[in-house]
C-alpha cells in the first residue's frame, strides 16, 4: 500500500470520526455526507498534484471539524424532534 | 375555516351547518383535537427561503476576526487595519468571483434589503433630472416595492409589471412598459415565496439595448443557480448573506463599473465602499459573506442535486397521497429548494398550527406576521381560498432526507384530518361545485 493511500484512508477515517461527534443532527448528516460524497467523487484521482491539493484541501476541513465540535459542544440545543423518533441513524 | 361561516344558499341550510361544524367539534374528540399529541425535542427547520443556519465553515472563518483581529478595516497608518482590509478584499474577491464581477464593482451593505434601497433609490434619484419613470413588478419584495411606493411620492412613475399564472413576467409587456423616460428596470431573479426564476438573461439584453439600468434582487438566488453578470448584463445586483449559510447583517450590491452606473448614495458619512454606503465595514460579517460565497461556488452543483433530490421526495409523497394539492409557480423554471404547496379547502394556518414539530412557513417571513393572503400569490391569479392554503417548504444544504419524510408524513396527515373537519370537502366529494354557490353574508 503506497504511503499516500494510507494518508487518504486515515483522513477520511479521521474525518468520519470527528464528524460523528458534532451534536446538531443537521450539520452532522451534512458533514457525514459531504465527507464520504467527497471521497467518493475524488477517489479515482491519478493527477500527482491534483491529490495533493486534495489532500491538502482534507486536512484543511479536518482541523475545521475539530475547531467546530469543540465550539458546538458548548452551545448545543435540545434535540430535535426527529432524532427522538429515530435515534439511531445511518 | 371559520371563515366561511356563513350562509350556504340554496345547498344546506343554516341549521345543517352549525350541526355541521358542531358534530365536527365534538363528537369525536380525540380526532379532532388541536393539539392532539404533543411531541418532544425542537420543531425540523424548513424555512429556507426565511434564513439559512450559518456554516460551521463559515463560523470558522469569522472567528478570528471577531477575537484577535479586531483592527478597523480602514485604518491606514497600522497593521492591525491592514490585516483587517486584507481580510475585507478578499471576501470582496471571493463574493465578486460567485457572479463573475470585478471585485472594485462589490458594496457592502446590511442586507438585501438595503442594497435595493440603495439600487432602487439610488439610481431613480440620480438621473431623475431626466428620466423620472421605474418598472418593477408586482412579486417583488416588500422593499423594492416600498422603496418604488417612496420613490412614487416624491414625483416618480412607477409600472408595477404584473405576471402570469405560473408568476413569471413577459418580455413583451416589459419592452411595451419601456419608454425613453425609463431610468431603471428591477425584477428579482428567484422569487422568495414561490421559487421562480424569472428570465433574467432576456430581461438583460432587452434593457442593455434600450439603455436602461437593470437592477435584479438575487438574495434567494445567489450561490444556488449559476449568476454571471457579464453574460445576463446585470448593472445592479442585490446579494444577502444570510440566505447562503453566512451571518445575518450583511450583504452587499453589485455596482457596474463599465459602463458606469451612477448611484446617489442613502447613508452620509466617511464615504467608504467608494462613497455608496458610509460606516465603518463590519469586519467579521464580510469574511463570513465571503467564506460563504466561496463554499457555495464551490458546492452550487452538489446542493442543488440535494435539492432536486429532496423536493421530488416531498413532492412524490404527497402527491401520492393527497389529491387537490397545487403547486404554486412555475415547476420547470423555480429553484428545487423552495416548494409552496396550496392544500385546497385546508387553511394554511390551521396546518402551520397543526404542524408544529416543522417550522414552515405561509409566505414570506416579512408578512407571515398577518394574516393577510400573501401579495404574490393574487399576483399570480391564486383564488382567494387557495391563497390562503398555501404552505411553502424551504430544504437547504442541512436539510435530510429523515426530516422530508418526517414532514410529507405530518402534513399528509394532517390536511387529511383537517379535511376531514372542513364542510367544504365534504361538498366536493359529495360532486358540488363550490364556485356555484352564491354565499351570503349575514
């Protein structure tokens, strides 16, 4: 396994774990989305730089997601009413 | 549905009626009740087209600014003004790439709703030594059409352009409304209660070659449909940062430079934003709108699939499941993300009582406050009844699939049982035709 393909797979492990903990359901489907949608989409990339720029990109949202669960946690409302019904989700 | 209490000439009497409505109330009273189940956590959000939740993305950016960088943008004589202009032109940038501007054309302002004023206003005012006659129509927002009202009072003629039943305006009539006194054109690009996108590239090249200014309200627009400004030949244009994810209090308004369109300033004071809006910029919020315009550039594809994805699920589900149901506008020329549904024989507030666990919303947020039929649906030759039934459910880039189906559900079930109250659907089924009853007032 190249060293670049293991990069890849920690970040976006890394990412789907630190998306997990974001306490507003909308912005936690969103991120869960957006991050496996993004992956997804890239993942037959072959362009040197464009990887690179991608996984620059990553890391970038990466420390975002940390910065914002921090804040999140601190303001976090009451559940929504869907999350009661559903408390399990994908 | 109180509101039609009253006398059913010449198919029920009077006495049937109240018998009517009083068998509905209480007979069966769990069935009926208002409030009949009470539900825990908070309501969904969908109201799109009212505001957006900001951006996780977007908060991240504006952080600094509101913490360590707290310099004023226009402070020349240190670094921490300059870290701050730095941080201001490049949100200007970034708003002026999403419409394909010049970053010198971008003002900011507090929101759309002073950026018409100011383009409305501003650019009657200006040439009103010679030309002294504006054309808008009848869906705008309440402010272009108030700053129209204003601009009425002080000896301007206004043609408030009406539109057809699918709420959009016709070229011919627009070119018909043009004559050699008109200064200013301003039509929005998508309606905020309805959705529909008017033909704004054709509005363009019809006032570029008339030599009139055209100004369009994009507040519900911007960051969701491709916006280019050279290529539509926009000469103003109002953006709004709150409804793309970035903070509320800001906006701005694009100004064409070549050729140049003159504005007289509203606001009086150190002459910033090239003397067209006075006061010191708030920092914080213009690296939010920013941040904002750049995420949407760079995620308009992907949330308008999510949007087309999410409104054919709601409108499937109800429309597989209730009969009746309009759709307010045109559906080939709207934006997926705003879809305003009238349930007919169903008053609107009744369901947005009833459906309290969603926050929904009968029109726009500007006038939910009365209970007034929205303007923009008689504009578009809505029935009374109808205008009054009308819901209008707005998804956004934070909305799921869990919460349409949570809401198709609630409201499938909902207008069903109030349907089931109303005397009116009971007509209907029974074959009569409500608009040959004469009603009576007593």
């Amino acid at each position: 396994m190249s060293s670049t393909r293991i990069e890849v797979l920690n970040l976006y492990k890394y990412m789907l774990k630190e998306a997990k903990k974001i306490p507003a359901y909308n912005f936690r489907n969103y991120a869960l989305r957006r991050i496996k949608d993004s992956f997804r989409e890239n993942k037959n990339i072959d362009d040197p730089d464009l990887i690179s720029s991608c996984i620059a990109e990553a890391r970038k949202n990466l420390d975002i997601l940390r910065r914002q669960v921090v804040i999140a946690s601190m303001y976090s409302t009451e559940k929504l009413v869907i999350e009661h019904i559903q408390p399990k989700e994908s | 549905m109180y509101r039609y209490c009253k006398n059913i000439c010449g198919v029920i009497s009077r006495n049937q009626y109240v018998s009517n409505l009083f068998h509905c109330k209480y007979s069966t009273e769990n069935k009926f009740n208002m409030h009949e189940k009470t539900f825990e956590g908070r309501p969904l959000y969908l109201d799109a087209q009212a505001t957006t939740p900001m951006d996780p993305r977007v908060l991240d950016a504006m952080l600094p600014y509101m913490t360590a960088y707290y310099g004023n943008p226009h402070s020349r004589t240190h670094a921490y003004g300059w870290e701050t202009e730095k941080a201001v032109e490049e949100a200007r940038m970034k708003v002026a790439r999403l419409i394909g501007a010049d970053p010198k054309e971008i003002i900011f302002t507090s929101g759309a709703t002073e950026s018409n004023n100011i383009a409305v206003k501003g650019v009657a005012r200006f040439y009103s030594s010679k030309k002294k006659h504006v054309i808008t129509t009848q869906t705008e927002h309440k402010c272009v059409l108030d700053s129209c009202r204003i601009l009425e009072s002080e000896g301007f003629s206004v043609t408030y352009l009406p539109v057809n039943n699918k709420g959009i305006v016709s070229i011919e009539e627009l070119e018909r409304a043009i004559t050699p006194e008109t200064s200013l054109v301003s039509v929005m690009t998508v309606n905020n209660e309805i959705g529909v996108q008017q033909p704004i590239q054709e509005i363009g090249k019809l006032c570029k070659a008339k030599k009139v200014f055209f100004h369009t309200d994009a507040a519900q627009a911007i960051g969701k449909i491709p916006i280019d400004v050279q290529s539509m030949n926009i000469d103003l244009m109002s953006i709004s940062g709150h409804k793309i994810y970035g903070p509320k209090g800001i906006g701005a308004l694009y100004v064409r430079r070549r050729p140049r369109v003159r504005v007289e300033p509203i606001q009086s004071g150190g002459g910033q934003e090239r003397g067209l809006r006075s006061g010191t910029l708030p920092a914080p919020l213009v690296v939010g709108l920013g941040e904002a315009c750049w995420i949407a550039e760079k995620e308009m594809q992907y949330d308008h699939q999510w949007m087309v994805k999410l409104s054919s699920r709601l409108l499937d589900k109800i429309y597989g499941s209730l009969t009746h149901v309009i759709r307010n506008g045109d559906p080939n020329h709207s934006y997926p993300g705003c879809v305003n549904l009238s349930f007919a024989y169903v008053e609107g507030e009744s369901l947005l009582m009833a459906l309290k666990d969603v926050a929904l919303s009968s029109g726009s947020a500007c006038t939910s406050a009365s209970l007034e039929p929205s303007y923009v649906l008689r504009a578009i030759g809505a029935d009374e009844d109808l205008a009054h039934s009308s819901i209008r459910f707005g998804f956004g880039r934070f909305t799921t699939q869990e919460e349409v189906d949570y809401t198709a559900q609630r409201c499938i079930h909902h207008v069903k049982r109030l349907r089931e109250m109303s005397p009116l659907w009971e007509m209907v089924q029974e074959g009569v035709d409500l608009k040959s009853i004469q009603w009576s007032q007593h």
